[in-house]
C-alpha cells in the first residue's frame, strides 16, 4: 500500500498524458456495428432500453428511420464517452485518476469526464529507462466494474444504462494497443503517453503517432457508413473472440503496440518520424483486426450479461 501510495504521488508529478481519444468516433461506431449484429435477442431487447435512458439518446436518433433506430442508437452510444468530453455540462477534471471522485459509478448524475477511464499505461523501455508503473481507475478497472453492474440484479437501470454506454465506449478504447502502454525512454523518463509525444512531423505540426493509430479505422460521423464499413472487417477467430478476462485484452494490445506499432521507421525518443507505406499497411491490417475483434467480445460480454 505504501509503494502504491508513493507511485501515486511520483505519478501526480510526472507521469500523466495529454488527453488521448481512442478510436476515433467512426472507429467506436464500427465496433459497436459488429457487435450489434452478434446480440442474443434478449440482449438486443435489455440494451435497447437502457440506452434510452441516456441523456443523448433523443439525438442519436434523431435522424434515424424507425427499422435503422436501434442500431443507430446503439452505434452512436460508443461515442458517448468522447462526446462528453464537448458537450457543455460535463468538467473536465484532468487525466490524473487521483481527483475525487475519480472511481465512483453514480449514473448519469456524474458530470465529470472520467478521461483517465480511457486508456491504462503499462510501462516498457528499449534503453532501461527506469518505468514507472499503471494507475487506477484505468480502463481495465473500469471495464471490470461496468461488467459486474451490468449482470448486477441488484443495480438500477439508470446505472446500467450509464455503465453499458460506457463500457460500449470502452471495450473499443482497449483493443487500440496505444491504450494500453506509455513508453519510457531517456530523452522521455516520464513516458510518451501512449504516442501522444511521438511526433510524426514538424512542429508547427501537430500529427504524432497515437492520433496516427486512432484515425486508422476511416473518418466521418455518419452511423450508417460505419455499420456498412464494419460489415467489410475480417472475422476474428472464434476462440480468440471468446477470450473474455479484460486483463488479457490489455495485454494483448500491450505486445501489439511494442511488436507492430514501436517499429521502424518508428525509431526511439519524440521524433519525428515519417511513416511509411510499409508501415501504414500493417498498421490497418492491425487495426482492421482489433475492430472486429473488440465488436465480437462486447458482444459476447452483452450477451453474458443479459442472458
Ligand atoms: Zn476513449
């Protein structure tokens, strides 16, 4: 307890990142797209519901037929939890999970962004650069607590709503490997939070390598390309879909992001770097893969849930 309370306060000083966003919006509407077709009946019923309970539902909606309403409502509650990060109403209270407040699951009455719930950094170095550990709330914490209310008998379907709008958010965030890590190097002790400093370009431009992996999936905002777009991803292994311990997503996208995204020309330190097209087409196989991957396993948590 004193090694973590000590790692929390080192971390309180240096370790916290600028705001990553995960997949991009389009990116979490095809996750839930491939998901929503894999739903037991009884889970498609209970998540309809719920979701209508959101404060944004109305707008998710709005533009949709009535034979299209569910799953665009669906699809569009995976960006919930960056849409917050907008919307007036919601404080931003930081990327440190220390704040108070930081681990409650009180529903929708909770106006704060929750942004450390989007990413966990495990640690690793090319050079013996000195690592400093995860903190939590994390997503991996955060997934873990969702599931559990959701199959909760006990739990209000306000909470249920909020947390199954989150976890739709979240299983997405997971399968991004630079969710999962923070690299640690001696020109950056304190981590490149997950790519967020590794540049891609000269500054006055902004590109660096974590937005480079979240904009992979394609860009636009519209629910029913994404849904068509996930029809066209690849289907996973069955057996590696099935894997459902949260904690092993993590450290999949962990080896992932050390194994296929820290490559040439990906070289050590802040950059820049160029990418390449050598590099730019395993990073969309090894996008294309984590999309239908996470669709298929929330999915199958869903279903669990509410059999
Ligand atoms: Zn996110």
């Amino acid at each position: 307890m004193k090694n973590f309370a000590s790692l929390a306060t080192l971390c309180l000083a240096v370790c916290f990142a600028p705001a990553a966003f995960g997949w991009n919006a389009f990116g979490h509407m095809m996750v839930a797209a491939v998901a929503y077709d894999d739903l037991t009946p009884a889970a498609h019923a209970k998540v309809t519901r719920l979701l209508q309970l959101n404060p944004d539902y109305p707008k998710w909606v709005s533009r949709a037929g009535g034979a299209d309403r569910d799953e665009v409502a669906f699809v569009m509650a995976a960006t919930w939890a960056d849409a917050i990060k907008s919307e007036t109403g919601y404080q931003n209270d930081g990327d440190r999970p220390s704040v108070p407040g930081a681990a409650r699951n009180i529903g929708y009455a909770d106006r704060l962004q929750h942004r450390y719930w989007h990413y966990i950094d495990l640690p690793f170095s090319p050079d013996h650069t000195p690592l400093i550990g995860p903190v939590a709330p994390n997503v991996q914490t955060q997934i873990a607590a969702f599931r559990k209310t959701l199959s909760a008998a006990g739990a209000s379907d306000a909470l249920k709503s909020y947390d199954l709008v989150w976890l739709l958010h979240l299983v997405g965030d997971v399968h991004q490997p630079l969710h999962a890590t923070s690299r640690f190097t001696r020109t950056q002790p304190t981590g490149d939070a997950g790519g967020n400093r590794v540049a891609l370009c000269q500054r006055p431009c902004r590109n660096e390598l974590h937005a480079f992996w979240d904009d992979l999936p394609g860009t636009g905002k519209k629910p029913a390309v994404a849904i068509r777009r996930a029809n066209r991803l690849p289907r996973p292994d069955r057996a590696v879909a099935a894997i459902d311990d949260e904690s092993k997503w993590v450290q999949e996208s962990f080896e992932i992001a050390q194994n296929s995204v820290y490559m040439p020309p990906i070289g050590i330190g802040p950059g820049p770097f160029s990418v390449d097209g050598p590099y730019r087409n395993v990073a969309h196989r090894v996008a294309r893969q984590r999309l239908a991957l996470a669709g298929a396993r929330l999915a199958h948590i869903l279903n669990e849930a509410f059999r």
